[in-house]
C-alpha cells in the first residue's frame, strides 16, 4: 500500500511556467494552495499546503531562486 508519493527533486534549470493554484475550502477542510510548473513535457506540483504562513515562505523562496538564475543565466 502507498500513502504517500516518493519525494521527487526538480532541477530548477528546468522549471518553466510556474504558477498557483488556490483551491477552495471544502466542508469542514481548510483551503488550500500549490505551486505547480512545467518541467519538460509535465505538469509537476512543487509544493501544497494548507498553512498559509509557510506557503508564503516557500512561495517567496522560490522567487528569490527563480530571479537568481534568470539573472545569472543559469537556465542557458
């Protein structure tokens, strides 16, 4: 039985299109969001959760990394 998907690392190279996703509160269940982006032919999730504190941080992290390499050129 699998409860829960193998970890995955994604280069950040080859991160395309990176987007939010915010799903509504459903029932009794907190809202949630996910970062998602293309990679290769894919649509991956980075990242989900229910806590909007560390989303927030997460989101910015990722910012800060993907204006990083666009300026050094690392995706070249």
């Amino acid at each position: 039985m699998i409860l829960h998907p193998a970890p995955v690392q994604y280069r950040l190279d080859f991160l395309e299109g990176v987007y939010v996703l915010q799903h509504p509160r459903s029932g009794r269940s907190r809202p949630s969001q996910e970062i998602r982006a293309r990679y290769g032919l894919q649509d991956v999730r980075l990242f989900h959760s229910t806590d909007r504190q560390t989303f927030g941080q997460v989101r910015r992290a990722l910012i800060r990394a993907l204006e990083w390499r666009d300026r050094t050129g690392a995706a070249s």
